[in-house]
C-alpha cells in the first residue's frame, strides 16, 4: 500500500496539505525526540528547563542518526515521491523544534508565513513538510495553515492596496486551521501555504522535525558538492554560531537509499556526473582503442 492513497493526494491537491500517516514507527518519534531534548539541554519532565528569553520554538540540531534515519526513511521517501511523481529527490537538511505550551496570558496567535519569496509571480510548486515526535492534538501547537490558499495566492496578492505588504496583512483572518495528529505522522503543505507552528495551548510540550525534498539537482556539480558536504562536515542550517554538531557526532549512517537522497549515489545512472569527465573520455578513447 502506498504511503498516500489516491484520496490523499486529490486531498493534497485541493486542500494544499496532507497527513501522511505513520511514516516512521512510534519507537523511533520516540528516539528522535530524546535526541533533540539532549541536544536542546532541556528536559521533557522539568517544565523549568522548556523557556528561553527570547528564544523561539527552534532548535539548531541537524545530524543526530535518528534525525538522519527519519530524512532517509523509505516511507517519508514515498510520500514527497507521490507528490513529485518523481522518485530522484534530495532530502532537505532542516532543524527540529521544541514548542512548550504558552504560559504567558497575553500570547497571541503567531501571524503566518510563506517560506517562500511571494515578490514574483507565477510561482512553482514546492512542498514541506513537519514530522510530529509526539502525539500533537491540535491545542499544542500543531501546524496550522490556510487550506487551499495555494489556488487564491496570486489573486490575492494582486488585489491587494496598492502599497500593502502580504507579509503584514491578518493572514489568521484568512481561515486557518490547526492540523493535529499522532506521532510519527508527517505534515505535508504546498510552499504556496500560508502556515506556521501554532500557539501551544496543551499542557506538553510539541516535538517535530521539518524534512522537505525536491527533485536531485544532480546535474549541478556545486549543488551536489554543497549538498554533500551538508552530511559529511555535520553542517548547521540556518545558525552558524550554533554550529555544534560536527564536533560532536561523527556524519551519519546512510542506507542506499539515503546515499541517494543525500547526494553521494547518483539516481540517473546514465547521467552519471560524478566521474570525472576527462576520465570518462579517456575510457571512451581505450574503449575504441579495443
Ligand atoms: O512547526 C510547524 O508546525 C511549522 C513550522 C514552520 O512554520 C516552518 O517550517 O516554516
């Protein structure tokens, strides 16, 4: 059975997100949220230790293997595959979170964003996703969006006051809902949506980790190089100065398929752009020598 039935996917279409159910075991939610607590300091049970002044709900941990195991699991394969329609993806190299819930009386929805520049279009398609570690009803701060904004964004943007910032307007106005589910189901949303973590109003903290693919950019050396060195130098996202991981974990075990969606092994055989192409020349040249 495939990760996402048919219904899915004209749901996906529609609406602009889709659950993706159990793509990874609840032992192993369960192994990658204990991963991200140790590297966040923090501890699930001591509600003392969740809030940081000034911090948000994100957490610059990138390398941990069950991080990696998740990215490159056959599963979470298959669903942004199904999406693609395309199996040559790359996997993304995205950061995990800890959202605790809001014990502030004051806190107010955060607005919603695009991940995505919205100064141009037409836009392309693109596709995003957040697994859950835990169970995530939709009061602790479960993913929320606009569903099926991906086919009004472009009207809505034109129509707007002259001199009007998309980013500034009540996007929350817009209809949005909170996508709760269990752990180890995956949130797929269409970059076209606006979407944010939503305001924690449970009594446990949420843990997720954000994977996205898209199709291998294989034909690219630097884009394979830069993807490459990602795994390899146990690199950190967004936040360089809380680059940590390539002291501490040595670059992670990859299956086959995970050599594949990380850049090592090529998917196009064929176009096999990582051999050299004098030595591909120079076998070419002994090849007609006989
Ligand atoms: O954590 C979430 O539910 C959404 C995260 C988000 O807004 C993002 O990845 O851009």
């Amino acid at each position: 059975m495939p990760v996402l039935s048919q219904q899915d996917l004209t749901f996906f279409h529609k609406n602009g997100y889709v659950i993706a159910r159990k793509v990874i075991d609840r032992a192993q939610a369960e192994r990658t949220a204990e991963a991200v607590w140790a590297f966040s300091g923090k501890k699930p049970d001591d509600p003392e230790t969740w809030y940081e002044e000034g911090k948000g709900i994100m957490v610059e941990v990138y390398h941990q293997q069950a991080m990696w195991d998740n990215r490159t699991n056959p599963r979470v394969h298959q669903a942004f595959s199904q999406i693609w329609n395309n199996e040559k993806l790359w996997v993304s190299h995205d950061r995990a979170s800890i959202s605790p819930p809001n014990r502030d009386p004051e806190a107010k929805e955060h607005n919603l964003h695009w991940d995505m520049n919205i100064d141009n279009p037409p836009f392309s398609f693109g596709v995003q996703g957040v697994l859950y570690l835990n169970d995530t009803p939709a009061e602790q701060g479960a993913f929320i969006c606009v569903p099926g904004f991906q086919h009004k964004l472009e009207d809505w943007l034109a129509n707007l006051p002259k001199g009007a910032k998309p980013k500034e307007q009540d996007l929350l106005a817009l209809g949005t809902k909170r996508i709760g589910a269990e752990a180890g189901d995956l949130v797929l949303w269409q970059t076209a949506l606006p979407h944010t973590a939503s305001l924690n109003r449970g009594t446990s903290p949420r843990v997720a980790q954000y994977i996205t693919m898209w199709p291998a950019g294989e034909k690219n050396p630097d884009a394979r190089q830069r993807h490459v060195a990602f795994w390899r130098d146990r690199l950190a996202g967004f936040r360089y100065a809380e680059e940590r991981e390539h002291d501490e974990v040595p670059p992670a075990k990859l299956t086959p398929l995970g050599r594949k969606l990380v850049g090592l092994d090529p998917w196009h055989k064929k176009e096999n752009s990582y051999v050299h192409p004098m030595s591909a020349r120079r076998r070419q040249r002994r090849r007609l020598r006989g």
